[in-house]
C-alpha cells in the first residue's frame, strides 16, 4: 500500500529538521525557547505518528504507508519506506518516549540545553528511520546516524566516567555495524538490489545462510544488548543522563531485536532453524545469571540495566523458540504466539524501564546519589513517588495485570509447547525478576531513614507527576487490556513466520 501523504517522511524529518531549528534558536541564549521548542517538535511528532495507528490496515500483511523514491541509481539504491504491525508499535513507542524525555529533563538540565535537547530530537528522527527503512543502505545509514547523538549525549551530560563509557558504547555498537555492512554488501551482489524484501526471497545456500546468520547475530546481539556481548550497556546506563538512559533502555535495545525480525529470521530461515540452540542458550542465560548479577548490585542504574538485558532475554527466546513449536506441531499458528509475546514484550519493556530510570532520575535529582545504600524510608516523604514506583517494580517482576505480565507469559507459554525445561528456566526470571526488584523497593523505599537528606525530600511536582503518572496508564492499560497492541501484530508475524518456515535450500 502506497501512501500519498507521506506520513513516514514526516516522523522521521519532522524531528531532525526540529532539532537543527533548536540548535538554532540557542543563539539568543534564551534556554526557556528552546526547551518550548523541543517540547513542541516532539509533540507535533507524536501527534503526526498517531494517524498510523488508526490508519493502520489490521487485515493485510502488506507493508503500509509505503514511500518510494529514487535515491542513487547507479547502485539500485533507493528511497523507500514502508511499515507492519511491528515497525508500526515501535514507532509510536519512540515518538511518545522522546515527548516524555524532553518533559522529563526540562529542570535537570542547565548546560548546553539546545545541544541536549537537539541531540534528542535528531537521534528521534533517526531511530524512526530504522524502523520504517525498506532499503538495506538507507536502514544502514539511519542505523550508524543514530550512534552519533547518543554518544554525545552520554561524553557531554554523563557522569564522571562518561568519556569511557561513551567511547565503550560506540566501539561495540560500531564494530557490531561492521558485520552488518558485510552482510548487506554480500546481499546486494547476490541479488543487486538493496531492497529488505527483495532479500527475503533471495535463495541462499546453507553455507551462505550461516555465514549471513552469524553476521547480523554479531551486529544485532550488541545491540538488543546479548551475553556476552553486554558489557557496554551497563557502563552506559550509569553514565547516561537520565533521558539517555530512558531512551537507552526504551528504544535503543528494542532497534537489536528488530533487526532479527527485519533481517535475520527472514532472509536465513534454514540457517536461524539450525543454529536456535545458540539464540535460545544465550537468551537463558541472559534471563538466568544476568538476573542474579542483577541481585547483588549497589547502584540503582546498574541493577535496571541488568534487568533490562535479562527482559531482553525473553524477547530472543520468543524469536527463537518458534522453530521448536513448529518442528513438533507443524503449526504456524502455535508459534506465533511466542513471536507476539516477544513483541508485546518489547513494548511492555518500553514502558517499565523507562519508568524505572525516570524513578532513579527524580531520587538522585533530589540526593544525588544513585547508591541504593543512601537510601531508606522515602515513602514517608515522597507517598505518592513512592506509589508509582512499586507499581513498576510490581510490573518489572512480571505481576499479573501490568504490562510485564503479558509478554514474559506469552513467551513461557509458548517455550512449554517447545520444551518444557525451556518454559522452566524461563520461567525462572518470574522469581528472580521480583527478587532483585523487590530487595531494592524495600531497601530504597521502607526501612528506616539513614540519610538526614531522605528526611528533606519533596514528593513529585507537576511535571514529574505528568511524566510517570502517564507510563503508569500504560502499563497498566496494556497489562489488562493486550489486545490493542496484539491485534496490529497478527497479519505481520503470519507473514513473518511463513518466510521463516519455508526452507531457501
């Protein structure tokens, strides 16, 4: 489905166009401006992103709202974008986040502001690009451009080990960008186009698919972030400002996990069938021993971003496990279910992390320390902080009725049809998710005050309020009511997993 007003253009524009105007607004020195000029771009965003929603055809597997334009000719490179169900969510999930980010850092941050909220907007633009990209080279270029404001972001307005954990977070996700640049090359001289689509009918041996696989396993798995593959992501999360973190965490990870649904399973069906015990082995590990690194950390960013690589887990089980399903059952549809937990996993994730570090950023706004050990008894000066963030915690330990819930559930569910001690350690994050989450509410939040700083503390303003009052409608809405975001997924993961079950050899 062609579009005629070019609605993915706009998403991905709108904001980087924004963010040069911002920029350029800074030269009247008024911060005040720019912070209502950044919040304006990213509402105007927002607003222009929500048409695809309710535009959106739930009936047809078709890439919708496509735009196709000739960009170099010489190597069959073009302009084209085009959106799922999949894409559709992600989208709305970074236009929405990026609103709550702006709002979010509009008293925290007093230095360089337009740079800051600039970098934002442009890196908004950006990751949009990712998802709606149809052309391998386009994808590539939005995919590297995106590194460039958050590297910034973290060297400029991080912590005091900003430098390395900047440096750190650029080397891997670039070197893993490597790969992915050899394999979309070897794609493009098999076929000679560039076109996402045109490969996942491109017939490839089982030589090239492995090859192929390993290549975007390197480049994605860095990303989502995978163990081993992780250790840059921690780093980054404790340096980051806070709305680097949100993004980080909400978006960010989510862009590893796309590219196994835009390029891995689809282009190397045969190969992602026979090497699924290397996806699976790592995610489990992921959910099992990254949780129980996750117990023992002091520092309230470091133990959410372990959370968040053990969450993340759960989504590459939900990938992979379907090749087990349909092995034993021969049913698509069976297997579709753990690929649409994986999903709603992915946004739920959105949400909760992004929450929890917006948590940590409105504590250590006030105290100034992240350490969970400067802490203790913040309920009884900031009750209604203190409310909203059990609530996430509640949803980050998978409790029944939040968004943490559905996924991790719909996954586990479909583990058990592949392989019951699959769905057993799985199943495990359930009781480790709620130990290193519970152990840190009850440190940080109840107990006795032992900080005369904690006694001082101001319970949320207006702003912080709007903030996490609004991630907690969501999480609980979609933790009670799944079937908006579950609906759009049906005709895209059918699609999918038809390409992913029929064999290229």
């Amino acid at each position: 489905m062609v579009s005629d007003l070019p609605l993915l253009s706009l998403i991905i524009w709108l904001p980087i166009v924004g963010g040069i105007v911002v920029l350029a607004a800074s030269r009247g020195g008024n911060d005040n401006l720019v912070r209502k000029l950044a919040l304006g771009v990213s509402v105007l965003t927002f607003v222009v992103s929500l048409p695809l929603y309710g535009a959106f055809d739930k009936g047809t597997a078709e890439m919708q709202f496509q735009e196709m334009a000739t960009w170099i000719p010489a190597f069959n490179i073009n302009y084209h974008l085009g959106i799922d169900g999949i894409s559709m969510l992600l989208i709305l999930l970074t236009t929405f986040t990026t609103v709550l980010v702006v709002i979010s850092s509009w008293e925290v941050i007093k230095h360089k502001v337009a740079q800051y909220m600039a970098a934002f907007l442009i890196m908004e633009g950006a990751m949009n690009g990712v998802f709606a990209a149809l052309d391998a080279a386009l994808f590539y270029v939005f995919w590297e451009a995106m590194l460039i404001p958050m590297f910034l972001i973290i060297g400029i307005w991080g912590g005091a080990r900003r430098v390395y954990a900047a440096i750190k977070f650029f080397l891997y996700t670039f070197l893993g960008s490597v790969f992915l640049l050899v394999a979309i090359l070897y794609l493009f001289f098999q076929s000679d186009s560039f076109s996402i689509l045109d490969y996942h009918a491109l017939p490839l041996s089982m030589t090239e698919q492995v090859l192929l696989f390993l290549g975007f396993l390197l480049a994605f798995a860095v990303k989502v972030p995978m163990w081993p593959v992780h250790t840059w992501l921690p780093d980054a999360h404790v340096e980051a400002p806070t709305g680097g973190s949100v993004i980080l965490a909400a978006i960010m990870l989510k862009l590893g996990a796309y590219g196994f649904v835009r390029f891995m399973l689809p282009i190397t069906p045969d190969a992602s069938s026979e090497l699924d015990w290397l996806v699976i082995t790592l995610s489990l590990i992921a959910i099992v021993y990254i949780a129980l690194v996750a117990l023992v950390q002091e520092d309230m960013k470091k133990l959410i971003a372990y959370s968040s690589i053990a969450h993340m887990g759960f989504v590459t089980l939900g990938f992979f496990v379907v090749f087990g399903i349909f092995d034993q059952t021969g049913n698509v549809q069976g297997a579709a279910l753990g690929f649409e937990g994986a999903v709603v996993q992915l946004i739920s994730h959105g949400f909760i992390s992004g929450a929890l570090f917006l948590c940590v950023g409105v504590m250590y706004d006030r105290l100034h320390s992240r350490q969970i050990s400067d802490y203790g008894g913040v309920v009884n000066t900031m009750p209604t902080f203190a409310a909203l963030m059990v609530l996430f915690a509640m949803a980050n330990a998978g409790l029944p009725g939040t968004s943490g819930f559905v996924g991790e559930f719909m996954v586990i569910l479909s583990a058990y049809k592949a392989n019951f001690w699959l769905a057993f350690l799985a199943g495990t994050t359930l009781v480790l998710g709620a130990a290193y989450t519970l152990w840190m509410v009850k440190r940080v939040l109840f107990g006795e005050v032992k900080n005369e700083g904690v006694a001082n503390l101001k319970d949320l303003n207006a702003r912080e309020g709007v903030v996490l009052g609004s991630l907690a409608v969501l999480v609980l809405l979609l933790g009670i009511w799944p079937a908006p975001v579950v609906d759009v997924l049906h005709s895209a993961v059918d699609n999918l997993l038809q390409h992913v079950v029929i064999s290229k050899l």
